[in-house]
C-alpha cells in the first residue's frame, strides 16, 4: 500500500527546472544545426539562427535558478522542522 507522505508534487524550483531544460535542448540544436553548414562547406543559415543558439545559456541560467529556488525552500524546511 502507498504511503500517503509520498505524493508526486513538484517542489519549488521543478517547473524552472523542466523549462531549463527544454529551452536548453532547442538551443542544442539550434546550435548544431548552425554550426553543421559551416562544417559541410555549404551556404551559413541566416544569423538569427545564430541568435537561437544563444537559448543554451538562458536555458542553463533558468535551470541554475531552479535550482537554487528548490535548495532555498529545502533549507528553509530544514530551518522549520529543527
């Protein structure tokens, strides 16, 4: 039987986390989709997608807040519970 103190909501910080890493992985691509034409030797891609490559660092800078937010509110119940 399931112990009902194990629930699967999301703690502070999870969803800054997810949305991290989601723009992380678009900027990824971005990046290699960019970067493969000046490997191939064809025609660069427009510089907008240069720009969109710069998603990988917002991404990391939204998930670096996600988890400082969620190591914030895991002290504070530390800082309650004691």
């Amino acid at each position: 039987m399931r112990d009902k103190t194990q629930t699967n909501s999301a703690e502070a910080g999870d969803g800054l986390i997810r949305a991290g890493v989601i723009v992380f992985f678009v900027g990824a691509v971005a990046t290699l989709v960019t970067v493969a034409p000046l490997l191939l030797g064809t025609t660069p891609f427009p510089s907008y997608m240069f720009a969109l490559s710069m998603l990988m660092g917002v991404g990391f800078l939204i998930a670096g807040a996600g988890v400082l937010r969620s190591a914030a509110a895991g002290r504070r119940r530390a800082r309650s519970v004691q």
